[in-house]
C-alpha cells in the first residue's frame, strides 16, 4: 500500500512541477498583479463565445430581412423589423397589429407572468415555513420538494402530458368517481391553468430553497422574545419573519419574472406548441416559430423579438440590483 502511495505523490509532484514552470514563466512576463486574469482568460474566452457572441449575431440579424442563413446575403433593412413587430392601432387588440402573432405572445407571456410568479412565490414561501418547523423526516420533505428541479423541462411536459391526456392517470381518477372525461389541454381555460400549475410543481423547490436560507438565517432569539412577549403567530410573521426575509423575497421575486418571461420548454411540450390555437403562445415561443419552425425562416423578425425580450429582461435585473441596494441600505 505504502509503495503504490509514495508512486501517486511522485506522480502528482511531477505534474505539478510541469504546469509550475509556465506559470512562473507567465508570472514573471506579466507581474503577479495580473496573474488573476490569465487563470479568468480561458471562462472569460468561453463566455464571450457563447454568450456576448450569439448576443451580437442576434443584433445583427435583427436589421436584415430576408430568409437566408447566412448574415452576409441578408440585405441591411434598418429598423423595419422592429417597426414591424411595434406597429398597432391599438397595442390591447392584438388583432390590430401588423404582427399580431407577436403581441398575442406578449398579453400571453404577461398572463402568466402575473399568475406564475404569484402563486409560485405563494407556494414557496408556504413551503419553506413549514420545511423550517421542525417537523419529522423534515430532511425527505426538503429533498422530495426539490427533485423536480433537477429533472429536464422536456421530461416534465411529457410526464404532465400524459398524466392530463384523455386517456391519461387524472381522467382515469374522474371516471372512478363517475365525472366523464375532461380534454384538458385542447380547453383554453383548463390548458392555461395547467401550465402555471406545472410551472409552479416544476420550479418552486428551486425558490423554496432561498427562502429556507434566508428563514435559517434569522436569529431564534427574537422568535424566543416574541414568544416571551406572547406575540401571536401571525404577528410573529408580519414583524419579524417577512420583513427579516425581505432580501431573499425580492431576489426570488426578480428571478421568477425573468425565469417566467422565457417560459418555454415545458409549456411548448406540454402544449403540443403553444396550443390550442394560440392560448399558450409565448414570447419565446413565438421567437422560436418564426425563426426555426414556420415555412419562412424569419431570422430578422425572431432576432427583434429576441431583442427586444433581452431589453426587458435587463431592466428587470438593473431592478433588482436597484431594489437590492435600497433593501440593503
């Protein structure tokens, strides 16, 4: 056992020798100030390919038109596209719009933004109280309420779809109990709400996660002086527990609308599309219709929409860094 050890140390000892002389090299070229940056070049390279690069063809095809691939035989159109999706008689009557598909998606996205971050933000601060009590086989609960995060979006709607299918588990329960069959996801109003209901299954561990952390990090003393002054549970909340946790709740705020904005994997599955008709019609969604999934490649109308998309979603993290500051000051 000894031998084989002192081998590895050896081994290792070697390898490090071999990466020890360039970096000393390096450092004595560049100076040991700006060593931190040579060790941040290669996730510093792989970021800016694969993030500010896609970032700046997307502008770029955002003012050409055309239907070819290829960004050098796509004619400069200016700003047509965007005129093209912003052009409305009236912005609350998608019907008005020379792009009506588009802002279809936009009332549709906000729909859900507004119901999806509401009852997933509900849910998960339910949730996380009751995981912070201590309650029995609290560890289980804790790893149960999280797994959905872990699994991929596709295998989510595809689980979802056949639990609410026809010929699915949940129609199967109703005719149990003598209710005739229910076609869930082709009914506008039952499809929508099972997308926010499979939102919400789908991510709240995720944001119940935070919010048990910051719960955990409140000090039990002031709950022991509460308690001491008989304070009531639900004064207990109000005065102590919400304002306490108000730095995790923004953060989980801001990062629910953004998270619900580019709402697409699980919706697109689940809903064969966005289906029926156009009820589940995303922003995404109708980004990815335009540029890979429609008889016309329309890559400058989807690369608008998706800057467009991206703008928004920049005001909302310049929010959060904003608000983060005032909760913090």
């Amino acid at each position: 056992m000894a031998p084989s050890t002192g081998l590895a140390d050896r081994a290792l000892d070697l390898v490090m020798a071999l990466f020890e002389a360039p970096i000393n090299a390096v450092e004595r070229l560049i100076g040991r100030g700006r060593m931190p940056y040579v060790f941040l070049a290669p996730n510093l390279v792989l970021f800016g390919i694969f993030t500010f690069l896609p970032i700046g063809i997307a502008i770029g095809y955002a003012f050409t038109g055309g239907t070819d691939l290829l960004i050098s035989n796509r004619p400069f159109v200016g700003l047509d596209n965007f005129r093209t999706l912003l052009t409305c008689e009236s912005y609350l009557v998608p019907g008005s719009c020379e792009e009506s598909l588009f802002w279809t998606a936009i009332w549709n996205t906000l729909w859900f933004v507004g119901f999806n971050v509401a009852a997933t933000l509900l849910v998960a601060l339910v949730t996380a109280l009751i995981l912070n009590r201590a309650i029995a086989a609290r560890g289980f609960f804790r790893a149960m309420f999280f797994y959905p995060v872990l699994l991929s979006p596709v295998v989510i709607g595809l689980i979802w779809k056949w639990f609410l299918d026809r010929n699915g588990l949940l129609n199967a329960f109703l005719q149990m109990l003598g209710v005739p069959p229910e076609i869930f996801l082709l009914d506008v109003g039952w499809s929508r709400f099972f997308v926010v209901v499979v939102s919400v299954w789908f991510h709240m561990g995720f944001y119940t996660l935070i919010l048990l952390a910051g719960l955990q990090a409140i000090p039990k003393d002031l709950y022991e002086a509460a308690a001491i002054d008989a304070a009531t549970p639900s004064r207990t909340l109000f005065r102590i527990t919400l304002p306490l946790l108000g730095p995790n709740l923004l953060v989980v705020l801001i990062l629910l609308m953004i998270r619900s904005v580019q709402i697409f994997d699980e919706a697109w599955v689940l809903t064969n599309g966005g289906g029926p008709g156009t009820a589940n019609t995303f922003l995404v969604q109708y980004i990815y219709q335009m540029a890979f999934a429609g008889d016309l490649r329309l890559f400058g109308l989807a690369s608008a929409a998706s800057v467009l998309m991206g703008l928004v979603l920049l005001v909302l993290t310049l929010a959060q860094l904003r608000l983060g500051k005032k909760v913090e000051s």
